[in-house]
C-alpha cells in the first residue's frame, strides 16, 4: 500500500511538472494577442484547481485514518463515564458533558467532508457523462479518422511531460532506426538549439509579448535538457534537423504540420491533442492499423 509520504512526494513532482507546463504555456502565447493571452491565463487557473482537487481526494484516506484515531482517544474516557456513572460527584458532570460534545463536533466533520465527497464525485460523473459529446471525443474522433485514411492508428504515450520525446523515440523504433533515451534526446534538442539560437530566439516571447533575451533563452535551454518542460514546435525542428528527418504531426483541423519538409527518409509521424488531457497539450505516436 503507499504510504501518506509516498503521496505527498508524487504530489511535488507532480506540481513541479504542472510548473513546467504553464512555463511552456505562457511562453506560446504570440506577442500581442489578448486573446491567447486570456485563453492561456484561464487554462492555467483550471489546471492548477484540478491538480489541487485531485491531490486533496489522494490524501483523503489518511486524514480520515487521523480522524478516526481522534475519535477512538475521545470516546474511551465516555466509555469510563458511562461505567462508572454512580460513583461521579456531581460537579464532575460538567466535564463529562464536554467530553460527549467534543465527540459530537469530531463526528459532524466526518459527516461533513463525507457529504463534500459524495458532492465531487457527483461532479465528477456529471463532467464525464458531458464529455461523451465533449472537445475532447470530438477531436480524438477527428483524429482516427485521419489517421485510418492514411493507414494507421493510435499508440498512446504517457502524459508526463516527456510525451514529446517518447512519441518521436517510439517512431524510430517502429523504423528501424536508432533509439534514444529520452534525457539523450533532450539534450541534444538543448543542444542543437543553443548552437543554432539565432534560428530558435525570433519566435520566442514571454508572458508581457516582449521578445526574449540571450539570457532567457539559455535557461530555457537547461530547463529543455535537464526537467519535464513540455516540447512543441521549436523542439519538433530541432529534432527533426538532429534526425535528418520529417517529422509530420497530425491534428484534428487543418492540415498536417511537417517539420524538415528537405530532409529524405521515412518520416516520423506523430499526433497533437488539446484536449485529451487535463493538463493541456499532448503528443502521441502513431502505429500501422491492424487488419
């Protein structure tokens, strides 16, 4: 069984993660566009309340564990009221009436968050019972569709914030071609884009629209080789010029992108999802569709 620490230590790398994440976020919104701006701002107060709600209900089996020694402490010396109930003076009364209200208080809190729980998971049904006809069937739905016209199928890729990096690895397995790991492949995107950074800074900006500073873009750079950080179309063209390959992304509407459009050999095709998961963006690999 986990244990409440085991918990808690997920629950740091995990806000670590979503840290990245919403670093990755702002960083995408296009210099001067409010509306990006205002759509990012809103998806990264979403993802951080469902991080925090999901943490909380991890962690609910051990506060109730607590709880529920509190209440077996209280209830012992009731226990000892009610044996030895002939024998108590009468000014002993009044702590023994505060003992039997202290247990009263203990039990309504367990009512009371067993209530909230019930609320959330009602929620919970509720939002998964709207998300049958919701973006995110919608778009998975588009995309089989596409993929099944070109002979192909999904492969699902763990959304850890590799998902980038493993979905391209899975590719040149499925091509015969040379593995990485995926810290291997994060440093040689980091790499590849501080040796080539004059084609990487012009389409870089941060949260206020301005562009980004030499110094910036090199702790970018750490941050690509060394954590989680969420790739997307800067790192899909260094890797696909590390590679020596196209790279073509396949998305619900519009037309594929094709990264290294020059390059010969068979190209690696992957899939984009903005709904898929919670925490925003994804990347998935692709495999040949089974007769």
């Amino acid at each position: 069984m986990t244990s409440e620490e085991e918990i808690r230590q997920k629950h740091k790398q995990e806000k670590k993660d979503l840290h990245s994440k919403i670093q990755s976020l702002k960083r995408s919104v296009p210099k001067g566009d409010k509306k990006k701006k205002k759509e990012v701002t809103e998806q990264i107060a979403q993802l951080e309340q469902e991080l925090e709600d999901r943490q909380n209900k991890e962690l609910l089996p051990f506060k109730a564990n607590s709880e529920s020694d509190e209440s077996k402490v209280e209830e012992i010396p009731n226990l000892e009221v009610e044996n030895n109930d002939i024998s108590i003076e009468n000014d002993e009364k009044p702590e023994t009436e505060i003992k039997v209200t202290r247990i009263s208080r203990a039990q309504k809190r367990r009512e009371k968050k067993a209530l909230e729980e019930a609320e959330r998971e009602k929620r919970i049904l509720e939002e998964k019972e709207k998300s049958k006809d919701g973006p995110k069937a919608v778009e998975s739905h588009l995309i089989k569709e596409v993929l099944k016209t070109m002979g192909l199928a999904l492969y699902d890729v763990a959304a850890d914030g590799n998902c980038l990096y493993c979905a391209v690895n899975h590719q040149l397995e499925s091509k015969k071609r040379e593995s990485y790991s995926t810290t291997k492949l994060r440093k040689l995107t980091a790499n590849f884009m501080k040796e080539n950074k004059d084609d990487f800074i012009p389409f870089m900006y941060k949260d206020s629209g301005e562009p980004v500073s030499e110094t910036y873009f090199e702790e970018y750079c750490k941050e690509v080789a060394s954590t989680k950080l969420w790739g997307g179309q800067l790192e899909l063209k260094a890797l696909s010029n590390i590679l020596k390959c196209p790279i073509k992304v396949i998305q619900a509407n519009g037309p594929p992108t094709v990264l290294g459009e020059d390059f010969n050999g068979p190209e690696l095709i992957l899939t984009y999802h903005r709904h898929l998961y919670s925490l925003g963006e994804h990347y998935n690999s692709t495999i040949e569709l089974s007769e």
